[in-house]
C-alpha cells in the first residue's frame, strides 16, 4: 500500500466503530447459489456474528431500462444483492462496475434498504476486477483479499486483471489464498498473506457412510465400480482422461455431478457408461458420494489448475472414500499418501480400478481424521483474528505516532513540563 493509500486507509478506519463487530461488504465473481464452494463456506460461518453483504457481478438484461438492486436474504445475516442491468453495458465493464457502486452505496445509504446495517464495515474482495471502483467507496475501515484461485490463468479472463490484482494487492490489510503455491506467488507483492486451504464441513459429509443415507435415484440402480466426481464441470479438467477410464473400465459407471461452464458441452466425452448429472445442491452431495466406489480428481495440468488446492479432496475424505487424482501441485503437498496421485493416464486408470477393488481400510482411516481436524470453523476462527489484528494494528500505529508527535512538539512539551511540575508541587522558573 502507498504512503498516500494507507493515509485514506487510516482515515476510514479512524471514522469507523469497534473493530471485533465489523460487517463485510463482499464483491464476488461467483453466485451465491452456485456451487457451494470456499465463499460459501467461509461467509456463511462469519454470518454468525456479523452481517454480510455479497455483491455478485451483474445480469445484464435486454429488457432493463434502468439500473436496480435485488437484495435477498439467503442466510441468516447474508444480503445477497444482484445487480440488473440493461445489456448495453456488457462491453463497458468499468461503467458497469461504476453503476454498481453507486446502487450499493444507496443501498447501504441513509433511507437505503440496508441503511445503517453496514457502517464501518471491511470490504472483501474474491476478484480483483472491481477493485479500482470499490477501493474506498463505502468508507470501509480496511480491506481483504481471499484469493482462492490464480484468475488471470483462467479461461476467458479479462487481459487487465493482472494489473487490477496488483491495485487490490496494494490496498489489501491482509491476503488470504487458498493454496500453498498461490501463497509462495502472492507473498511476493504483500508482506501479510497467510495460506488457508481447504476446509470442510466433516459431519455433513460423514453423512455418506451413514446406512441412514439413501442414494440418489438417478444413481441407484447402477451395476459394477462406480467412478464418482462432483465439481465444477469447466476448462480444469481432463476430458480425454475421463473418456479413457470409462472405455477401460466398460463393467463400471462413470458419474459427473456439476455444472458445465466454458466448455461446449458437445465436447464432454459421451459413452454408455458415462453420466453427465448436471449440478445438485450441496444438501445431496453426501448421498452422491455413497454411490461412489473411489472418488476422482481428474484434473487437466494447465495453466488453470496450476496454483488449485480443491476443495473436494478434505470432503471425500469426511465420506470414507478412497480418491485417486491426477499430480496436482497442492494435492501432492498436502494430501499424499491419503490421495493416491497417478503420474499419467495410464496409472489413473489402474489406480482406479485398484481402488474399487480393494479400497485402502487404513488410508480411508487416515482421511477420515484428517477431515476432522480441518473444519471450517477453526479457519473461519483464525482468519477473524487476522482481520482483526491488520485493521487495527494502523490505529495504534497513528496514535504510537500521534504521542511521540506530543513528546517532540514545543508546545505540548511545555504544558507536559508545566503538569508535572504542578503535580509534583513543584515551582515554576521563568
């Protein structure tokens, strides 16, 4: 942060309330009713004791005439605000961006629909896109970046996001990642980044190896090893690699759970013993999983999948399932042995069969307990203390030079003089 951006910066936190009640104004790339995924889990958790505004990017609309907020309420203490905007700003990003600052900030405004609900509160970003516009809009009292995955390698992503990181980068108190090798990358720029990866919320997901769970019907009445994946079904994964397992393995099923986004889906390999689910909602994923025999991670090694540490890995775990994956970075640091990782495609597909045949007892014991150790709430818990300690550490910095200002300045020097002199009884000499 420049010497200039940490003067506003103090001065908001300055203007603001006590520091351990701050709200959070989220800007996010994803939906709140997507894939129940890392936003989710965390924010839902902080909901707990403070409210949260999650501002999702815009619905562009044909048939909008005029810029509006819909404000909802899908947790307790979370405002989802989408905004609606007519289709011709879908080539102006940054007046789009512009547009929605101004309806948050009359949302959250006097006579607004949130008025008075979100003073003094920390911005937190997930993408650095609206950065440049919400840096200081909301006379926020400090900021932080959760970066969950390496964006700018993403496909489709916008070419200036890099240079939109490093301004968010600048203005950030704290920096959260969510993988080891995005850690080493953005420690780089920032002297306080702190690595949290996956979480998991173990009791819902041991939820699969209770005999209480029914499988999903679409999954009931299949025959033979079920291979299992659910996700994200995009540009991270290895389609040849899928197409391959099922053509190796004709007696098994293979079942995709998630939904298609940036790919054609024209494109995912067909075959009868593949099925293509579409997504479910986080509530049924458990009874998915107890269809699953071993639980994949078929993930591409490209340039998106570079800086990952899924999710997904902690809750196959929690299901009592054996996972073989594909030789993702943070997935060999951080979950090998439990995770058997293949080299290439031919040890996937034997590791896969291996594992529906003779399921590691000890490794799934293994998983089991690891899960248990890494719930959300302990990262939740942590990063708070964090947040804490980065918007208030300025303010006892100001005042630390506020008082030795004081001890140097003639004048307050003198009546110092003059105070002790009085309480000590003392004389005063000309």
């Amino acid at each position: 942060m420049t010497a200039a951006d940490r003067t506003i910066s103090d001065r908001w936190r300055r203007a603001s309330g006590p520091a351990d009640d701050f709200p959070l104004i989220v800007q996010s790339h994803l939906r709140w009713d997507f894939v129940w995924q890392r936003p989710q889990q965390i924010l839902s958790r902080m909901a707990r004791t403070r409210r949260v505004l999650f501002v999702e990017e815009p619905v562009l609309l044909d048939d909008v005439r005029s810029e509006r907020l819909e404000i909802t309420q899908p947790a307790p203490n979370v405002f989802r605000a989408v905004p609606r905007l007519p289709s011709y700003l879908r080539d102006n990003y940054d007046r789009a961006i512009t547009d929605i600052r101004t309806l948050v900030q009359r949302a959250i405004g006097k006579g607004g629909a949130l008025d008075g609900k979100f003073s003094g509160a920390v911005q937190w970003f997930y993408t650095p896109m609206p950065a440049p516009a919400m840096l200081g809009a909301f006379n926020e009292r400090g900021v932080v970046y959760d970066c969950m995955d390496e964006l700018a390698q993403f496909r489709f992503a916008p070419t200036d996001l890099v240079d939109r990181e490093r301004l968010l980068l600048e203005n950030a108190d704290v920096v959260f990642t969510g993988g080891h090798r995005l850690y080493k990358s953005k420690s780089r720029y920032h002297d306080n980044v702190h690595f949290f990866g996956c979480g998991v919320d173990s009791s819902h997901f041991a939820a699969a190896r209770s005999p209480e769970t029914a499988v999903p019907e679409d999954v009931a009445g299949v025959t033979g090893p079920v291979f299992g994946y659910y996700g994200v079904i995009d540009e991270r994964l290895d389609y040849p690699l899928i197409g391959r397992l099922a053509e190796s393995n004709p007696a098994a099923t293979v079942v995709m759970v998630g939904p298609v986004v940036k790919v054609d889906p024209r494109d995912l390999p067909q075959a009868p013993n593949i099925r293509w689910l579409g997504q479910r909602d986080y509530k049924q994923l458990p009874a998915y999983v107890k269809s699953f025999d071993v639980c994949l991670m078929p993930f591409a090694l490209n340039e998106a999948t570079e800086y990952i540490n899924p999710t997904k890995t902690l809750e196959y775990m929690a299901a009592g399932k054996p996972i073989v994956s594909t030789p993702v970075a943070d997935v060999i640091t951080n979950f090998t042995p439990v995770v058997r990782v293949a080299s290439d495609a031919d040890e996937f597909v034997a590791a896969a069969a291996e594992l529906a045949a003779a399921p590691d007892a000890a490794m799934i014991a293994r998983g089991i307990e690891r899960a248990r150790e890494a719930s959300w709430e302990s990262i939740v818990e942590h990063m708070q203390g964090l947040i804490y300690e980065a918007v208030t550490a300025p303010d006892a910095a100001i005042a630390a030079e506020e008082d030795a200002d004081a001890a140097t300045s003639p004048v307050v020097s003198a009546t110092t003089g003059v105070r002790a002199a009085l309480a000590g009884g003392g004389e005063l000499s000309a």
